[in-house]
C-alpha cells in the first residue's frame, strides 16, 4: 500500500521536514562508523590492483580512511621500488565524502515517511553500494597518481590511467554522483508521492490566481 503525502503540504514545509531528518540519519550514520564499508574496501582494491598492477599494491580502511598502498618507496627523495626502500608510499582518503549518498537518500525518503515497497529501497541502497565502489577507485587512484607524478604516468600507459580521466572520474566520484544518484533513486522510488505532492502544490497555486478574475 502506497503512503499519499497530504496535499496541503507546501514545497517550503516539504523541503523543511527534508533538513530536519537529515539530523537523525547524519548523526546515525557517524555513530556507525565506516565497518560497512569494508567489502567495497576489498572490491575497490581487487580492481585497483588490477588496473594499475604497476603502481598499486593494497588498499586498506583504518579508523575512517582509506590508506592505498603503492608499489613505491622514497629514499632521499627518489621513488624506488618498495622493496629497495624498505617500505611502501601510502596515500591517504576521507571515505566519508563517498558514503554519506546513503544518509542523504535516507533523509529523503524519511521526508516522505515512504517505506514500501521496501524491494525498491533495498535495490535503491545496492545501487548505492556499486557506486561508492566505483567512486573508491577513483578517488584511490587520484591520490595514488597525485602522489607518484610522473612515475605513475610512466608505468601506466592505459587509456583509463591518463590523468585527464582519473581526473574527471574524481570530480563524478566526489562532487556529482554522491548528490545526484540518492536524488535519482529517489525520485524513481516515490514517483507517485512527488507527483501527488507537486501537482497539488501547482493546482492550488493555479486556483489561487484564478481566484480574483472569477470574482469579478
């Protein structure tokens, strides 16, 4: 059974009950930590290892950030092989600014108090999923190529190593897809409860402008 939102309800009372549920799911979403995350984590590693074999090494989640481990090692300030220098370079990443497109949508559907049919939340939190991992390689393989220069260049010479792609892909991961796909999924998800709130909202706008040349 659908949840009809009531048809009284404004877009300013709307997007108002939206700021307010981002507190809980926020706030429940730090309490949790990032342990949710680790089979992305693994996923995200196998492929990062896989591409750039030449330069990546491991990828790890420790205390809320992800530490990509490189093929590389410094000795006064040369890059050498790990091996000679005794240890790896590793980079650091925020995961949160990945994760947080789950929260978000949370909050968006709690705006709604929409829960059914849960399969379509359920997909909708799995597309999720597939996109942190794919927004993860990019955002590891950004920090690994910032971090190496032109040694990274050098030992990847593919398509999808350039610097121009890791970059754009970064910008998608980090800026668009963490906003634009819990919107997305959203709006595919309560299709009949937006339309009932925003076509109300018009009508009722459109009768009150039509109102004083009735009167007349």
């Amino acid at each position: 059974m659908s949840v009809q939102v009531e048809p009284q309800l404004g877009a300013g009372k709307f997007f108002l009950r939206i700021i307010l549920a981002m507190i809980p799911c926020f706030a429940i979403w730090w309490f949790i930590g990032d342990w949710w995350l680790q089979p992305a984590v693994d996923v995200s590693g196998w492929l990062l290892a896989l591409l750039l074999s030449e330069s990546f090494h491991s990828l790890q989640l420790l205390d809320g950030s992800l530490q990509a481990a490189t093929n590389w090692g410094e000795v006064q300030g040369r890059l050498v092989p790990a091996r000679a220098a005794g240890y790896a370079l590793a980079f650091e990443s925020n995961v949160r600014v990945l994760s947080y497109s789950v929260p978000f949508f949370f909050s968006l559907q709690a705006a709604l108090w929409n829960w059914q049919p849960k399969k379509h939340i359920a997909i909708s939190v799995l597309v999720m999923y597939l996109v942190i991992i794919v927004s993860m390689v990019f955002l590891c393989a950004k920090s690994v190529m910032v971090g190496l220069g032109g040694a990274f260049i050098e030992a990847n010479r593919y398509w999808y190593a350039s610097r121009d792609f890791i970059a754009l892909g970064f910008q998608l991961a980090t800026l668009m897809l963490p906003v634009l796909v819990p919107v997305f999924l959203w709006v595919i998800t309560n299709q009949q409860q937006l339309q009932s709130l925003f076509v109300s909202g018009v009508t009722k706008a459109e009768s009150a402008n039509a109102a004083p040349e009735g009167s007349e």
